[in-house]
C-alpha cells in the first residue's frame, strides 16, 4: 500500500525575499497558511524542514510540526531528504515536497498529483497552470515547464525543460510552474546522490539534475492558478487577494 509524507522546504534566508515565510497574511505566517493547504489534501502527515528555530516556533505555535535541518543544503531537495532520514519512516513510498511559498495552493491539486504518481507507477510528478498573462514569459522569477504534450485534467506528460529564461511563448505545450514534486521514495535516494550540474547551477533549478541525469519528471494540469511568493510584489499582491477572500 502507498503511503506519503509530505514534507516542506522553508528557510529564512531566501535570495530574492529574506524572511518570507514568516511574513503574514490574514495574522498567519506564509509558512504555516501552506502547512493547512498541506494538511487540507488529507494524503498523509504533513511537517516543515527547516534550519531555523524561529521557522519552527512559528509553525509550531499555528498547530503543525516543524524539525531542524542543517544549514549547508543546496535545495529544498536536499534539506527533506535530510528530514526524511531523521524522522525515520521507513513505512514511506512516496515524498511529497510542497514548496513554502506557494500559501494559495489547492489542496485538490496536491490530492490529485499523488493519485496520479500511483496510477502511472511515476519517478517524480509535479504541477503546472496555463499562462494567462504573456508577461510571465520574460520573468525570470517564474519558472517555466515545456512538455511533450499538450496537458489537459487527465493526463500527466513528460516535462522536457524547466526554464527561467529562453522558453518563450511560440514554442509549444509551455505552462506555469507550480513548486511541488511528488517522489517515489528510491527516486529521491537516487537523486541527492547526483552532483550537481552546470544546467541546474546556471538556472537556479533543481529538477534539471533529475532531467539531465535521465530521471523522468511527469506533468498535471492543477485545475487552479496558484501565485508562489518570490517577491515583496507577490506577497503584497497575494496578501490582497487572500485576505479579500477571506
């Protein structure tokens, strides 16, 4: 029987928004709005890797479960194998790595990736939106995904680029990243054993490694939009939009 832990990267030093994961929206830190959307799938336990002690009272405090990391991790791949090892589930399939700044995630999409994973019998899954906005295209703090094949709500495609940069609009099957990644548990021991590559360096992505090393990443169509938190204008937009839901 499948079972998975979903396991969230969070740190305070991130390049591009120091702090963010404690930034809040409607009185609740980012991190612990996607430790709910975690908890709102209903897939499995649910707990925040991190390496910093005010990440972990914070979370703590809104009612989930945080563990220490080191410092020294390269991604956010790394730091939930490091959380894997210590909290010592050798009952786990798969590891589901729900990023810490995506609060407005849909629960239903993260549902849906881990049916799909064990449906397909896949190495890695992830998830992508349409791009509705042709601007997206050169912001280099949106990561693109070109697949094989058109993606609709049945399907799951192989990824065959993750891009910054040079993916552009009149090239086919190109879609919104959304940071999420489904692991089967032997796929992720494989791959933080891979050094990493110049590719996965120069573009500040990770799932380039698994790309370039012939790991298969498959693709779903999230059936909502979801804005991850990069920037003070993302928090400030979608600090607006949750707190007007709300």
């Amino acid at each position: 029987m499948s079972k998975v832990l979903v396991l969230i990267p969070s740190r305070m030093s991130a390049q591009r928004l120091p702090g963010k994961p404690l930034l809040e929206i409607n009185k609740i830190p980012i991190i612990s709005h996607v430790v709910n959307r975690g908890k709102e799938a209903k897939i499995g336990e649910v707990i925040v890797c991190t390496e910093d002690e005010e990440i972990v009272t914070a979370v703590e405090k809104n009612g989930g479960k945080a563990i220490l990391t080191g410092k020294f991790h390269k991604n956010g791949t790394e730091r939930i194998f490091e959380g894997l090892q210590k909290l010592k589930r050798n009952d786990v399939t798969h590891v589901l790595s729900l990023q810490g700044d995506e609060p407005a995630i849909n629960p239903n999409d993260i549902k849906n990736l881990f049916n799909l994973m064990i449906k397909h019998g896949s190495d890695i899954g992830t998830l992508a939106s349409e791009i509705k906005d042709d601007s997206i295209f050169n912001n280099e703090n949106v990561v693109k995904v070109q697949t094989e094949e058109k993606l609709n709500n049945n399907n799951f495609i192989k990824a065959l680029n993750f891009s910054r940069y040079n993916i552009y609009k009149k090239q086919n099957y190109i879609y919104y990243h959304i940071g999420i990644y489904c692991y089967n548990i032997s796929i992720l021991k494989k791959f933080v054993k891979f050094e990493q590559t110049k590719n996965e360096i120069k573009n500040r992505l990770e799932q380039l490694r698994a790309i370039e090393n012939n790991i298969e990443i498959k693709v779903a169509l999230a059936r909502s939009s979801s804005i991850g938190v990069d920037t003070q204008e993302d928090y400030l937009a979608l600090k607006k939009i949750m707190e007007y839901k709300s």
